[in-house]
C-alpha cells in the first residue's frame, strides 16, 4: 500500500467530520510526504452528521457552536495535512436503513453523483474511504463505501477501504502523537456538549491508537454491476 501512495494524488471520501483522522489520521499524516496531492472529501452534510439521523437538529445557539466547530477542525485538519478539500453536503442516513431499501438506494446515487461532479476523478491516482461493513455497521459508512466503490470500478480507480486488526491486507503503524494531533482538532463540540473521545468508545477505540488497518478494493465489478451486499 505505501508503494500505491508514492508520488501519488490521493482522494479520501469519508461519510462524516472526523471520519478522516479516525480511520486513516495516521496513515495520512506519516506518508504525507509521500503523496503528491491529497483531497478530502466530506459526505455528510453537518446538519445530520453528529449521530445516525436524516432530520436535521433544531438550531439552537449550541448546535450553531457545534457545527462550526466541526466544519472548524475539518479546516484545520485539511490545513495540517496540506490537503483540499470538497464537501458533499448529504443528508445521513437512519441507522436502521439497509442497502435494500429505497433511501439507501437513492442516497447512495446521489453521493455517487455529487462526486463525480464535484471531483476531477481524473487526476486522482488513489481513493481511500469506508469498507463495506461500515466499521462498526454504520448505515451512512455503507452508503459511502457502495458509492465510492462504483466511482472507483468507473474510473478504473485504485481503492483502498478502512479495515479491522482482525480482516485487512494491510497494517500501518505510525507514531501516536501525529494522529493525536488531528483528533485534537475535533474534540470541542462547544460548551454544552462533552469532549468528543472516541477512544472511549467500544465502536471506535481500536482506531485510536498506533495502528490502523487498510483492505484493497476488488478491481473488477461483478456480472451486474452492483456492490455485492454484506
């Protein structure tokens, strides 16, 4: 995978602020130096992107500090990394949406088709984003991981996706302190909200320390031309 890294224009499609550093915040900030260009993209809109819910949060005084709080550290994050960047502005998903329903469906089409319009896939050498089983099942990680995936067989694109320590092909261990610095950035939701500490949390703590782990994307669509479901 560092080999498919080198001198290459990298794109990092992740469905949520702060999906960025959780997932691959360690392998960005050890290999920036040798990437080319990197741009991360953003799926979801900040409206919907705290939890797993498509209505957006009353705009109260606090949810107007918190979003800007994280469109903030998503700034900061792409200014650290010397990376662009390009927000989608999707609504999420229910949690309790499967790939066989319909707004999983369309939502998918419209990631697909915001990213092919808003990125010059052209350019682009190599995309990370969500693996199939969202992480930790994730609906919206799954409607982007089926998205990206479709974008990457179109463009004839190398895909890798986020992975566990018990199923990838590969293993990047990097020194703590890099990635520590990018969470950082994302732990102040505003005065009325605890600290964002995902190491505290079962679905995301194994992602907050010095390894992170990467699976290669098949590069051949299967006879229908759809993501297999999980």
């Amino acid at each position: 995978m560092i080999k498919d890294l080198s001198n290459a224009a990298v794109l990092v499609i992740v469905a949520h602020y702060d999906d960025e550093v959780l997932y691959c915040g360690g392998l960005l900030s050890s290999t920036r130096n040798r990437v080319h260009a990197l741009r991360l993209v953003v799926a979801t809109g900040v409206e919907t992107t705290s939890a797993p819910r498509e209505t957006p949060l009353k705009v109260s005084a606090e949810e107007r500090i918190r979003r800007k709080n994280r469109i903030g550290a998503f700034r900061a994050v792409c200014k650290q990394l010397k990376a662009e960047s390009t927000e989608l502005e999707v609504a999420n998903l229910p949690q309790r949406e499967g790939r066989a329903t319909t707004i999983f469906e369309s939502r998918r089409q419209l990631i697909h088709d915001r990213l092919c319009t808003q990125v010059n896939l052209e350019v682009i050498d190599l995309i990370l984003t969500h693996g199939p089983t969202g992480e930790y099942g994730h609906a919206q990680h799954r409607c982007v991981h089926d998205a990206v995936i479709n974008v990457a067989r179109e463009h004839a694109k190398l895909a890798w996706c986020f992975a566990s320590r018990d199923e990838h092909d590969y293993e990047h261990q990097f020194t703590i302190s890099r990635k520590s610095e990018l969470l950082e950035h994302y732990r102040d939701h505003g005065p009325q909200r605890p600290r964002w500490s995902p190491e505290r949390d079962p679905r995301s703590s194994a992602w907050t320390k010095d390894r992170e782990w990467f699976s290669r994307a098949p590069s051949f669509p299967p006879a229908d031309g759809k993501v297999p479901t999980v």
